[in-house]
C-alpha cells in the first residue's frame, strides 16, 4: 500500500513540476530533446531514492537540483570535448553552448513562457503541436496522449520525435519574444490550447462524448499562460471561455454516458465556481480591450448560458447580437452555422432554417456532421419530419464518435 501511495505522489509531483523543470533546463541547454532526456534521469533518481529516504519537503526543487547539476556536468564535459577538438585543428560541429555557469545564475521568470512558445512555435503542424505541447507542458506520456486523441502510440511517439528534429533543423531561437514579435507567436499557442479542450468538450471520435482530463488539462496550460501575459486580453478571452464551457461537463453526460444537449442540461449540475472563475476572466479580457477578440467574444456568449438559471431566460437576441460580431472577426463559416442556430431560437426555426441553407453548399461543410444535424433540428421542429429523419440519417453517417451517432439515430427514430 505505501510503495502505491509513494508512486501516485511522484506521479502528481511530476505532473506538478515537469514544466516547470523542462523550462529551466531548455534555458540552460538550449535542447528541447536533452532537456527532457535530463528531466526523465531526474526522475528516475527519484524513484530510486526517494522509496529510502522519503519524498523531500520541496520536491521540485529536488528535481530541479538534480537535473541542473546533470545539466552541468554535461555542458562542461562538452565545452571540454570541444576544447580538445580546437586544440588538434578540427571545428566543433556543436552549436554554441551557454556559458554553465552563468546559465544557472539567469532570471528563471520567463522559462515557463519559453517552453510554451517553443511547443507551440509555428514551424510546427498543429498536430505536432498539440503533441509536443501535452508532452512538454501537461506532463502526459506518449501513451497518455495517444490515448487522449485515439491514435496509435507510435503515431504521438513519431510527431513528437519529429517536431523535435524541426526545431532543431529550424534553429528556432530559445528566447522569448518581445513585442510585437510575442504577440505575432501568441494566436497559434492560443489555437493549440483550445484545440485541446474542444477534444475533450467534444470528442471528435470514440466511445466517449467527453473526456474531462482532456480539458482539465487544457485549463491549467490556460491559466499558466494567463499567468505569464496577464496583459493580453485574448488570453483571458480564451480563459473564460473554458472555464464557462468546463462549467457544464457534469451535466453534459448522463448516468449512462448518453449525451445530454445544452437545453436539456440540470442546471443545478453545473459548477458555479467554475463559472464565478470564468465571468472574473471575461471582466478582465473586457477590461484590457474593445472590441472583444474571437476567444473572448465566444466567452461572452459561454456567459449569456452561464448567467441563465433556466433554459428559457437565455438572452438568445444578444447572443445573436455576439455571433454577428464574431461571424464579422473570424469569417467562419462554422460560426455562421452556430449563428443560425442562435436565430432560430431567437426569431423561430423558419429564420435558423433559411441561414442553414445557404450553407449547404459551402465545400468546408460538406463533410462536417452538424450542419444535417442542425438542419434535421430545425425541420423538426417545422413538422417536416421526413426531412428530418434523412437529415439525422445523414449527420450519423458522418460523425465518428459513438455517443453522438446514438444520440442522431435517436432523432431520427422520433421522427418516425
């Protein structure tokens, strides 16, 4: 029972630490692989000690100690070897090593940002974006993450492998950016940590309709960031937003795992303090910046639900008026989609119906399950039922998440 108990808590401590370890040692070694490959010897020491002499007091600064002092070992035995290669004539091949000593002495305030922008640089795809982030930021092993996204172990372990050999190819700088270059580089770290929690709001395949660690995750990489940009108005946009939307995970499923539709949700299930915690983050986007960025401005509209004790006191015309503002940011065409869902509840399904259908034809679309759906809703409620029932037919077809096509085969058995 102990040795268990002792593993789950190196388990939390890492889950805990790593960031913040892989941070200080990206600083000093200026290596995203042997950072990590120095962490994990870290915590391979711990495991090994720690069952003799107890967790220590301050066990991340226990890792970080012993990680620091491999770190600079390595780094003289390096600037030693290269040394020996100037004095016989040949050039290092090495890139240029910090000064080791003076690397252990920098300010370690940025480190955490550093790491962030570095998972998320743009060099990469999204999806060895999202990989690496989880890997480096979230503390997920590779079999977490594959889990996570139902992909194959060796997929996530090639993404990763090759998202590090691009930086490096890339000879991507380990500073952090200032001005307006930060601000150039903060959309796609924004864009991964959302990715990430819209995967676990909704998977997008599977047996499950949620998978709450994916956006607990998401969550705390989001206030980490907030934490270190606490000026940047879309950071807290983004912030709000998942808190409000996290806010309704408890209700979203039922007993059996079935998924339960926002206007069919208990309201009493949803978590208040989340939603405390996402309306102060949505005052604080406001407070930094007009007119609202896109994250901030699907916060806004998370809120109108949040602030609605019951279904029917939903401000559907501001949400519309919200939608139009964002429709006009982000020129989306899933958000036009989302929009006439807003106005039919607003003006009634006729008026939702005729946006609907100037969608139908839009190429993005063609394969994206919640356009019939949304169509099959709205014929439904019209009384055209035999519409709706091909809608529902075909929106099942298309989805690949279990959960969701029962939900869809449902609808199209009451339109029977």
């Amino acid at each position: 029972m102990e040795a268990v108990l002792l593993s789950k808590t190196i388990e939390a401590v890492w889950r805990i630490e790593s960031a913040r370890l892989l941070g200080g040692l990206v600083r000093i070694v200026r290596d995203v692989g042997l950072a990590e490959d120095l962490a994990q010897e870290a915590l391979v020491e711990a495991l090994e000690r720690w069952p003799e002499s107890g967790v220590p007091r301050n066990p991340g600064a226990w890792l970080m100690s012993v990680a620091k002092n491999r770190a600079l070992d390595r780094l003289r035995r390096e600037r030693m070897q290269d040394r020996r290669h100037e004095a016989i004539g040949e050039v290092a091949p090495r890139h240029h090593l910090p000064d080791p000593e003076g690397a252990l002495d920098e300010d370690v305030g940025d480190d955490l940002l550093r790491l962030v922008l570095i998972a998320c640089h743009p060099v990469l795809s999204a999806q060895a974006r999202v990989a690496l982030t989880l890997r480096l930021l979230g503390g997920l092993t590779t079999e977490e993450i594959a889990r996570a996204f139902l992909v194959p172990e060796p997929t996530i372990a090639q993404r990763i492998v090759r998202a590090k050999r691009t930086l490096a190819e890339a000879k991507v700088p380990f500073e952090v950016p200032r001005g307006d270059a930060l601000l150039e580089r903060l959309p796609a770290v924004l864009e991964v940590v959302y990715l990430v929690f819209n995967e676990g709001h909704a998977a997008t395949r599977g047996d499950e309709w949620t998978r709450a660690e994916l956006c607990e995750e998401a969550l705390r990489l989001g206030r980490i960031l907030a934490g270190l940009v606490p000026g940047e108005a879309e950071v807290h946009g983004l912030v709000a937003l998942m808190e409000l939307q996290a806010s309704r995970l408890r209700a979203r499923r039922g007993p059996d795992g079935a998924p339960i539709l926002l206007l069919d949700q208990d309201r009493s299930r949803w978590d208040r303090l989340l939603i405390h915690r996402g309306l102060s983050a949505l005052a604080r986007a406001e407070a930094l910046a007009r007119p609202l960025g896109p994250y901030a401005l699907q916060a806004a509209i998370a809120a109108c639900h949040a602030r609605a004790r019951r279904a029917d006191e939903t401000d559907w015309k501001r949400i519309v008026a919200l939608y139009d503002a964002l429709a006009e940011v982000t020129q989306s065409v899933v958000v036009e989609l989302n929009r006439a869902v807003a106005v039919s509840m607003a003006f009634g399904p006729a008026a939702g119906l005729e946006l609907v259908d100037e969608l139908r034809d839009e190429p993005s679309l063609r394969a994206y399950h919640l356009l019939p759906s949304v169509r099959g809703d709205l014929l439904a409620k019209l009384g055209r039922h035999d519409e709706a029932k091909r809608e529902f037919e075909h929106a099942a077809s298309l989805t690949q998440n279990a959960r969701e096509r029962e939900l869809l085969l449902g609808r199209v058995a009451s339109c029977r």
